[in-house]
C-alpha cells in the first residue's frame, strides 16, 4: 500500500510509516503541503493520503476533488485541531476526519487500519498453503514454500484485493520506493516467477491476465485471516 502525508514533519511521517508496517506492506511519501502534493500524486497512486489541515479549503477542495476523479477508491484522511470543522471536511467527501492525533502515530495508525481493514490481513489461506505476511513466509502442505522479495510482496499485494485487476504501473507504485525508475518488465518477471511456482504446487493458477487491463488474483477458496 503506498501512503502520501501531506503537511506533517518529516520525523513524524517516519513514525507514521513504522506504525502503519505493522499492519500493512506500506510505502510512505512526505509531502510539504496540498501544493507540493500535487506533484506526488500526478505520478503516483495511492491508496491512502493524510492531510493535515492547513487553513486551505479552496485548495484542499480542489485536491480532494482531483484525488477522487483519478483514483475513487483513494481513501483521504483528514486531521484537524479545530473540532467545528469535521462536518466542513465530510461535505469535501473525504473519508474520514480526525481531531488532534497529530502527535500520536499509535493512535492515527489504528484510525488508519479501521479505514483500511478491508486490506489487512496476518495470513493469507489458500486450500493447503498458508501465506504467512507478518513472517513473509509461505508453507504448503507443511513444506516451505520459495518465494522471497517483490514476487512475495506481489503476491500478498494481489491477494489481499481477490478479483481487482491492476495495471503494472498501479503494482509499481504500490511496491517500489522510486518507481518512475521501474519497468514493467520487472512486473512481469515476477508475476511469471509467482505463476510458476505456484501452479507447481496447486496445480492451477491464481494470478490472470486481464487483456489490456493488468493482471487480478482470482480465487474462490482463498482466506484472509486477521
């Protein structure tokens, strides 16, 4: 999952980032303000971006509204100190505003992981093979599974969001540091090391090519267990 903060110090959004690693495989950008934002999100996706309010409704009106038009499914988080103007930020259509919290990583993360639950998981169930996300294990039949790296962040990555197709570019920016400097062949190495390993030991694939779209995990039998 990869995170945009926008408005916090660079010391915090770190704090920010460690929590957050405890419930997801998460990637966490620093922005300035809305404008310096801006720059971020024109060449990457995120699935989730935490404004500090800044006194800024026009701008922060106009980047909610973008932020949506591109990607509907971001989630926007909002952190205010001044509790009258929640309702302000829910009529912007963000997805969640908080009060205070700007000095408590522990607690914004678990605000977080109550908006993102949906995309959490401990381990991934599918017929006899466990995939272990805390541990970055994978065990099939009590045997150990080889899959290490991006192919496993990949997988977990495709999993957690059963039957949603992603493009590469989407893949790349959710699991590289710096993917402007990524290609897609480096997605479809992977996808094809995953495919392999995985048929060899299922029997079937998991992992489709959607033409013209991306690639989607598509299982029936897959468990997300928390």
């Amino acid at each position: 999952m990869r995170v945009l903060t926008i408005g916090f110090s660079e010391e915090f959004a770190k704090e920010i980032e460690k929590e957050i690693s405890n419930y997801f495989i998460a990637i966490v950008d620093s922005a300035e303000d809305i404008y310096d934002a801006t720059n971020f999100t024109y060449f990457r996706h995120y699935e989730l971006i935490l404004v500090v309010d800044e006194n800024m409704k026009y701008a922060m009106e106009r980047f909610v509204k973008e932020i949506k038009q591109k990607k509907p499914d971001t989630k926007v988080i909002v952190i205010t100190e001044e509790p009258q103007k929640q309702e302000e930020f829910f009529n912007l259509k963000v997805d969640d505003v908080l009060f205070k919290h700007t000095d408590q990583s522990d607690l914004l993360a678990a605000r977080i992981l109550a908006n993102m639950r949906n995309l959490y998981g401990t381990k991934i169930a599918i017929d006899k093979m466990t995939i272990d996300i805390v541990n970055k294990k994978i065990v099939h039949d009590n045997k150990a599974v080889s899959l290490n790296g991006k192919t496993f962040d990949i997988l977990v990555y495709l999993a957690l969001r059963n039957q949603r197709v992603f493009s590469k570019d989407e893949i790349i920016n959710a699991l590289w540091e710096e993917p402007e400097y990524v290609s897609d062949n480096t997605v479809e190495v992977a996808i094809n090391q995953i495919r392999k390993r995985l048929k060899s030991i299922l029997g079937y694939q998991l992992i489709h090519t959607v033409r013209r779209r991306g690639y989607k995990f598509s299982s029936t039998t897959s468990k997300v267990l928390v």
